[in-house]
C-alpha cells in the first residue's frame, strides 16, 4: 500500500506535552466498526468491558536512556548525546548519536550528569542515521542501575523537541505495573491506568495478564519508503511465558476478550499466534509489521493512544479496525480536541470481522 493513504493533518496544538491528571482522567474514544463512535472517559472501561474479559498489558520499565557526556579522543573532547535504544549483551547498547559526525569508531566516551563517576564506553560499531554501537566497562545489572543513575527519561522526539525534561516525567513516563528494566520508549496506553482503577476490573472478573516487549526508539523512526512493502521494521525482544499464554487462552476459549493494552502487546500476543494460529509462548526478537489485510488471531479489542501520520502505528490500528474507520475517528478525535500521542488521549478499538473469520 502507498504510505500516502495513511497520512492526515494533525494540529500542533493536540499534541500533549504533559499527561491528564489524575493518569486515568484522560479520554477515551470508542470505535466499533459499523456501529460509529463514542466519546468517552477512561473509567468508562468499567463498563466498555466484560466479566471474564482478560487485559494484557506490557509490563516493561523505561530506562532513563538518555545520555550526555564528552567524546575523548587524545587531548580533544566534543559534546555528544546519546538515546539507548537497544540492548547487544550485557555491556553493549544500540544507541542513537548526536551529532554522530563527531564519533569515530573506537572513541572514548565519558557520559553522565556529574553527580558520580562517568559511565566509560567505547564506540564499537557506527551504522546509517546516527546510529551506534556502544560497549561499556560496566555490565549487566551494574550498568542498568549506573544508566538510572546518569540517564534521562527518553521523551519522544515529539515532546522533546517542545519542551525539557522534568523531574516529573519519572513517573509520568512509567506504568503503574512496570517491572522488567529495558525500553526506552513507554507502552503508553498503559500509562492511563491507575492501581485503582485495576483493582476494581478486577473485582468485576476482568482479570490483567502481563507481558513484556521491550520498547525501542525505533518506534518513533518516520517511514522513508513510499510503499509499505518496502519498509523494514525495527525489531525488539519480547516474551509470554507457557503459563500466561495458557491462561490467556483459557479465558478467550470461556467466552472472554482478548484486550491489548498498546500496540506493544499486540504486536507481542500477534507474534506468538503466528506459528500455530493460536497463542504460544514466546521468546526472543519480533519484527512483524503489521498493514492493512493482516489476520488477527488472538487480539479482539485494541486499547491505544492516538498515533502519528503515515506511522507504522497509524497502520496497525487502520489494520485493526479498518483503514476508513480510522480516518473517520482521527477526523472526529481532531475535530472535539482529543490529545494526540504518547501523553495524550486513548481509545479503544473493536476487531473489523476478517474474510477468514469463521471459516
């Protein structure tokens, strides 16, 4: 499909710069497709879903990635910045440079904010569009905690390019549930749930599965092909373990929904269907990119924030729900003032039926 067809106007000033608050106070966009849409709130989950219905949410924790510190090569030094955005092993990171046309393969790098001693890298490897390959002296759990220690929450380019980051995109740029150390971008439909709020689907039997697919930067890479055939996508490293694949599909074989939380969870449960037809577990690297004409298998309701044109988001949900709703729902979110990306509104989607559906 041309990339084209998934463009549309966007003002500036839906962009949010700062989250709802409270977190769980923020919109919520129904879009069924043939039933049209309703504009709603956050808490009307309570009753948009079912008893017997199970949530998946990605339980991944953002790094604060974003490094800054001084190239050393012989008596010269340069400024230079870096977002992580992917882990190589347990010394080695992927990390977007800027500018990149400082670094040299090999160079010396001492990153951090002064308050301790500086992260030591090296530059191992130098690839196109800024990207490099970074080995640090330290490994493993002693570099993760070293990169909280030096590091800033990697606001999306979106929000960055706007405004500072604050004290308070800490926690603002966290779920409520993160637990496994390794993205450096949010799920960012998850960041609308509040414990509260979970606690009480849960009393109603909507029960919330975790997984975790870990969130590059590449999730925010502009598409530079004009055909979506011709698009490689970035990938990252997912897991759903056998005993949460088997409850997951407990609950849809009693009757229940299936309903990602973000299109991380998606792309992870739509991944680990793919072999069989049916839900697995998985572990390991995903780079399914997912267009218009793709067969759901296990996902039934979408719960995400509203993405950018011509994205490879944008492309997932037109898939989804069908690439004219969508547009007919971004047209309405645009028109009544909904807040668009990672610390914007939400919605929830419903599966378009698929030709195969049934057969």
């Amino acid at each position: 499909m041309r990339v084209s067809e998934f463009d549309f106007d966007l003002p500036e000033r839906l962009i949010a710069l700062h989250p709802a608050e409270p977190r769980d106070s923020a919109r919520l966009l129904e879009v069924e497709p043939g039933a049209g849409l309703r504009d709603l709130h956050i808490p009307d989950l309570l009753t948009l879903l079912r008893p017997g219905d199970v949530l998946v949410v990605n339980d991944t924790r953002v790094l604060p990635a974003e490094l800054k510190g001084v190239r050393i090569r012989g008596e010269a030094r340069a400024g230079v910045s870096f977002n992580l955005h992917k882990r190589v092993d347990a010394h080695g990171w992927r990390a977007f440079a800027r500018p990149a046309k400082k670094l040299a393969l090999l160079d010396r790098l001492e990153l951090g904010n002064g308050a301790a001693a500086p992260l030591v890298a090296r530059v191992t490897g130098k690839g196109e569009t800024g990207e490099v390959t970074l080995e640090f002296e330290l490994g493993g759990a002693e570099l993760d905690e070293a990169i909280k220690a030096h590091g800033a929450m990697p606001l999306p380019p979106y929000i960055g390019a706007k405004r500072a980051v604050e004290e308070r995109d800490k926690v603002d740029y966290q779920t409520v549930y993160a637990a496994e150390d390794g993205a450096v971008a949010a799920p960012t439909a998850g960041l609308h749930f509040t414990q509260a709020l979970l606690q009480r689907l849960a009393d109603m039997d909507v029960v919330t599965e975790r997984v975790t697919l870990h969130v590059g930067a590449g999730t925010f890479l502009p598409m530079k092909v004009d055909d979506t055939e011709d698009h490689v996508m970035h990938s990252e490293w997912g897991e759903i373990d056998q005993a949460t694949a088997g409850r997951i599909k407990a609950r849809r074989a009693a009757g229940g929904r299936v309903v990602a939380v973000g299109t991380t969870s998606l792309r992870l449960l739509e991944t680990a269907s793919r072999a069989t037809g049916e839900l697995q577990s998985f572990i390991g690297d995903t780079d399914i990119f997912i267009t218009p004409g793709f067969r759901f298998r296990t996902v039934d309701l979408l719960m995400t924030n509203f993405h950018l044109p011509k994205s490879t988001l944008f492309m997932l949900v037109s898939a989804f729900s069908g690439l004219e709703t969508m547009k007919a729902a971004y047209a309405h979110a645009i028109a009544e003032g909904y807040r668009f990306y990672s610390y914007g509104d939400s919605s929830l989607l419903h599966r378009a039926p698929h030709p195969g559906d049934g057969v």
